[in-house]
C-alpha cells in the first residue's frame, strides 16, 4: 500500500507534540524532585550537589548557575513556545515535503527558533543575577523585592498596549506569509536556519514580557508555566487571540497596582 503523502507530515507533528509533552513531564518530576530548587532561579547554590559544583569549579558561583538556568529555561521553552510554533512548522513541512533533507532542515528552524530564546534567556538570568547580587550588600533593595515584582508586572502590562507588541504578533500570526517572505530554497540549510532566527526573534518581541513574569511567579512554577503558555498559545494562533492583549495588559497593571497599595497600605 503507497503511503499517503500527508502521512509524514501527521508523523513529524507527533514526535514534535511528543517531545513537547515531554518536555512538561520532565519540568513537573523535576519540580516534585528533591532537586526542584534548581529550577528556582534564587536557590542554586544553597546546598546539596549544586553548592559542591559551585565550590568544586573555577568561578563555580557563576558558571553553574548559568548551565543549570540555561537547562530548565530551554526545557521551559520547549514546553511553553514551542506549541505556538505548530503552524509555522506545519507549514513549512508542507513546503519542504518531498526534500531529502527535509528533517534535517525543520531541525535547523527548529534550532534558530530556540537560539534565540535561549540567548534571552541568559540575559533575563544575568540581569536577575545581577539584582540578587546587589540585594546582597543592599539591605534596602532586599526588604523590599516587591517593587522589582511590581516593576515587571507594570512594565509587562504596558507593553501589551504597544506598537512593537502588536507588529510583532502579527508576524508570529501570519506564518505562511512569514514562509513566502524567507524561504527561496536556494541555500535550504542556512534560509531554514535564517527562518528559525527571524521568527524567533519576533516571537521574543511579541512575549518577552511574559516571559519575564516567570521570574516574579516562580521559574520553578509549573502551574504558572501552562497558564502563561496557554495565553501565548491563544494569542498567537486563535482567531480572536490578538485581543486577548489589551485586557491581559489591563490585569497586569491592576495587579501591579495592588501589589503597591498593599505594601504602602502596609508600611503606614
């Protein structure tokens, strides 16, 4: 019996839905593990095998920090972005069907996609890196975390209402357009590699802000991690998702707006 030529396609998006479920499956056991601290970005270091390879490395305290964040923030993403990607993926699948090196080269968009995450991903981890350094010898900034909280919170919230959100959104709800735009097939492992890059970055640019909210919530979350997920999946690939913006952006500066009445409500 000839295979139908859909079949692949159903094939690839299956082991990439499996990898994706088993990317949650590995953060949730993590998370009920004795070693979920380490998906907590504050507790490394505190004991146990981490605060041995922090001793036992040359410049331990800050190397392996970094390799441990680097590792859960790409499982993060496996698990929370890359289900907004199914239709870009499903699509150039399509496009590329028939290419003897097809799978190699939804791999190579698959791997720009995450480079990008995960170089912001280091970033966010050397400015949070940094805040808790400066708490240490700040007695100030550390009694009051809350501000960096709502700072985020308020600053995430903004950011839903702005041009740049919603340019870039409209890219990542556009894929087949994206596809036509970057795609020629005449340097297929570099144009798919390019496409990746490109489509991660707008992906980046329309949920950063999101993003940075693991960090007030808890990056060993994974409650937090689905319903953040959720609503990146909603508002990128559902019909009405795009104006989920304004009203996640309304809650965001209302929360922000608590969390500050409720400390200077405190404080008096």
């Amino acid at each position: 019996m000839i295979a139908s030529p859909i079949e692949p396609r159903r094939a690839f998006l299956a082991v990439l839905v499996g990898l994706i479920a088993l990317a949650w499956l590995t953060l949730f056991l993590w998370e009920l593990s004795p070693h979920g601290r380490y998906l907590d970005h504050g507790k490394w270091t505190e004991l146990g095998l981490g605060a041995w390879l922090c001793r036992a490395v040359p410049a331990g305290p800050v190397i392996v920090p970094a390799l441990l964040y680097a590792l859960g923030w790409m499982l993060m993403i496996a698990a929370m972005m890359l289900p907004t990607t199914l239709p870009l993926l499903g699509l150039f699948a399509r496009v590329t069907e028939g290419r003897a090196d097809r799978r190699a080269l939804l791999g190579l968009l698959i791997a720009g996609y995450l480079l990008v995450w995960l170089a912001f991903g280091l970033a966010a981890h050397a400015v949070d890196y940094g805040l808790h350094s400066l708490a240490g010898w700040a007695p100030w900034l550390s009694l009051n975390g809350w501000l960096v909280g709502a700072a985020v919170l308020a600053m995430a919230g903004a950011f839903q209402f702005s041009r740049l959100k919603y340019a870039c959104l409209d890219k990542c709800r556009t894929p087949f357009s994206f596809i036509n735009e970057h795609w020629r097939g005449q340097a297929p492992g570099r144009e798919s590699f390019r496409l990746g890059l490109g489509h991660g970055l707008f992906c980046v640019g329309c949920c950063w802000a999101i993003m940075l909210l693991m960090f007030v919530v808890g990056t060993g979350s994974v409650g937090w991690m689905l319903a953040l997920g959720a609503v990146m999946a909603v508002e990128k690939n559902v019909s009405w998702g795009r104006k989920l913006s304004a009203p996640l952006g309304i809650a965001l500066l209302a929360w922000a707006t608590f969390i500050v009445i409720e400390q200077g409500t405190r404080a008096l």
